[in-house]
C-alpha cells in the first residue's frame, strides 16, 4: 500500500511538472537596490535594503497562460503587519494580495521585429526604454490592480475629455495587464497572465524590461484641483513612491541635487549598467532569449568604463536614426511610436473596430495629445463636482472608507 501511494504521489508529480513548463530564469545583481545609485530607503521600520532588490525572475507556462516569479533579496512584506499611512485602517483592506511594499513592471517585447513596439513606460515611472526592446505587452503587478486600473481611466478621462471610455480601454487593456492572481511565499512573488493577452505569442522569443519601484498601496489621486501646468497624467504616479531629497520616511530618498528616477531596482546584467542608465536617464535595455537574444552581459560589460563614456558615446549617435548606442548591434531600430497590430474588437454597437494607438493616450513623447484634448488644468472645479468624483470612487471601491473620509474633508475645508 505504501509503494502504491509513493507511486501515485510521483505521478501527480510528473503531471504537475508536466502541466507547468519553465521559459526562462533571469538573475539580477545582488545590493542594487539604489536605482541610479542615489537613492535611499524611507526612513521607516518597514522598509529596510534588500526588501525591493530583485534578485531573479522566473516566466513558467502552463496550458492556462503565463506564470511570472520574481524573488527577491528579503522576504515579502505581510500587509497584515502593517498600517496604511492615512490613518488607523489596517494594510489588508487596501493590498489583499499578501504584498504592499513594491510595484513589478514587466514590458515584454513579444515580436523581436525592427520597426514596432512602444519606448514609454506607464506613468510614475518616468523612464524610456531602448527602441531595441519595444514592448508589446506590459504587466504591471500593484498592490491594488483595480484602484491603478480604475484611476488610470479616471485620469485619462479628464486628459482627454472629447475621446470615449471605450476607447481607453480597448487600447490600453489590449496591452496592459493588472494581475490579480497572485501568490506570495517567503521571499517571492508569483502572478498569472492569461495566454489570451499575449495573442498567441508563446515566449519562446521574448525580451523583457523589468523594473521595481516602491509601492503607494493606497490612492495618490489628486482632488485638490490646485493651479498646475502639468496635464492629468503627468501629475499622476500609479502608485508609484516619487522620491524626495533627504532622508523621508514616507517615500524613497535622495541626497544628490539631481532629481532621482522612481525605478528602486532594474533587471540588468550588471549594477554598472544600471547606474548609468537609470542615474544618466538613458533609454533602458532590456534581457532576451531565444532565436532573437542578444548578449546583454557582454553588451553590459561597455558600462564598466563609467556613466560619463556611456553618454559620451550616445551623443556621437546620430539623432535622425532614432536608435540608442546598441541599436545597431541588437539588429535594426524600433519605431518609437507605432503600436503593435492587434485583432479586431466589437464596440458597444456590436461593430468591428481596431483599437486605436495606445501612445495616443499614454506616451508622453508625442507632442500636442494634451494640447489638443485635456481639459483645462489650474482651474478649480466646483465643489459639488468634486464631491461626485469622490462618491463615485469610493461607489466603484476604487477607494476604502478612510480614503473617503480624508478626501471629503480636504475638499470640505475650500468652502
């Protein structure tokens, strides 16, 4: 009886190796969790070096879709030992997915074709990728998925006030994915992408940008409507921590007079790569394999000399050719601003439509969007009008009750 029960056992084993297939396992450096090399961790119990250093990811599929494991240098953060900064509601009612600490952006390039994909990466992180790793497809894992989802149109809709919900969403949801099956245990983190959103692309050729940034699991969103130039999306961060300089305790700090990037930790080959990207602003490179891979760890080895000779080297690049200083090492230049070919959607009338660009709503390089279709910033909109937004948040769950509490009494105190 014991013989058959261990044989049974190592069948159901087999079956469950069988059934979910390992890509590609991808390591990062160890204690690099510094961004461009200036920043610091917030001045808090909990948060501490190595909670946000990203040491591997992991892209397993199984008949289903995509699993994505990243693992990092400390173990995950519980939301049940912690607070939300806003008042006495526990962690758990805002992040319920086991982590609160920190965003993953992961932008796949699934074509590995010159000429396609996107450079900009989602709001609050303020970086540009390499046109050589345009991406197709994001997945953006947030303590809250819905209220990022939920805000992200909020904002767009008062970016662009002429242009239909539909729309967003058809464009951004065909290439933007908020994972909510997660799974956290010890130091890692696993969430699931549906093999749909990848149109049939199976990863065996794949590039892929990661980055880290510290997470706001509570809403950022503005409803002060304070005189500003920046348009909606600019003032947005996504829940991402927006550093400040000193040493802060609600956020990631700098102490260089140069503004600090967002992006805590980057999946490189080598952390000399990573501080002259991030800490010059350089278009990010990403990691491949498969028939198209590139070998970033001797491509990475160029950085060794310094952030200076990197520059130096970029700017004797050609600006008219669009590309970066391995554009033409990793097999032809990427279109900054075309979108990936998508299949046909049905609109709310039942008609077959194509969504339309998804940078026409989200990259910040393409001049004269928010010219042209924002609606107008520095002008204070009505209280009542303001109460609405907020009621319908927090209608739509996109924002817990202590949310709305603080909020409605900001907006309370301008009458």
């Amino acid at each position: 009886m014991k013989h058959l029960l261990v044989s049974v056992l190592l069948l159901l084993a087999s079956f469950s190796v069988a059934a979910e297939r390992e890509i590609v396992t991808l390591t990062d450096p160890a204690n690099d969790d510094f961004g461009g090399g200036s920043l610091v961790y917030p001045e808090r119990l909990d948060y501490r070096p190595g909670d946000l250093d990203l040491r591997v990811l992991k892209i397993s599929k199984d008949d289903k879709g995509f699993w994505f494991e990243a693992t990092f240098a400390n173990p995950v953060r519980d939301p049940k030992a912690a607070k939300t900064g806003i008042g006495p509601e526990p962690m758990p009612v805002s992040a319920r997915r086991g982590f609160y600490t920190f965003n993953i952006d992961v932008y796949i390039d699934t074509d590995r074709a010159p000429g396609s994909g996107n450079s900009f990466t989602l709001p609050g992180r303020k970086a540009r990728i390499d046109p050589a790793y345009a991406w197709e497809r994001a997945i953006i894992l947030t303590p809250r998925p819905e209220l990022a989802r939920g805000e992200l149109f909020d904002v767009l809709s008062r970016q662009f006030p002429n242009r239909s919900r539909y729309e967003a969403e058809t464009s951004i949801d065909n290439s933007v994915y908020f994972p909510t099956e997660v799974r956290v245990r010890g130091k890692s983190v696993e969430f699931f992408v549906p093999a749909a959103f990848f149109g049939g692309s199976d990863g065996a050729d794949w590039a892929v940008t990661t980055l880290v940034t510290g997470a706001r699991p509570y809403s950022s969103m503005s409803l002060s409507f304070l005189p500003t130039s920046k348009t909606p999306l600019e003032q947005m961060d996504m829940g991402a921590m927006q550093p400040a300089q000193g040493r802060p305790q609600d956020t990631f700090g700098f102490e260089s007079g140069q503004e600090a990037s967002p992006i805590v930790d980057a999946l490189m080959p080598s952390v000399a790569q990573q501080i002259a990207l991030i800490g010059n602003d350089e278009p990010l490179i990403g990691m491949s394999w498969g028939p198209h891979a590139v070998n970033e760890s001797a491509l990475s080895r160029r950085f060794e000399r310094g952030a200076e000779t990197v520059r130096a080297k970029r700017n004797t690049t050609p600006e008219a050719s669009g590309g970066s200083l391995f554009s033409s090492t990793l097999g032809g230049l990427k279109n900054w601003f075309r979108s990936d070919p998508v299949r046909p959607e049905a609109d709310a009338s039942g008609q077959s439509r194509k969504p339309v660009p998804l940078q026409s709503f989200l990259d910040p390089g393409i001049k004269g969007n928010a010219a042209a279709e924002s609606a107008p910033i520095g002008q204070h909109a009505p209280v009542p009008e303001r109460l609405r937004t907020l009621q319908q948040l927090f209608d739509d769950k996109l924002i817990d009750e202590a949310e709305y509490r603080m909020h409605k009494q900001r907006i309370l105190g301008d009458l």
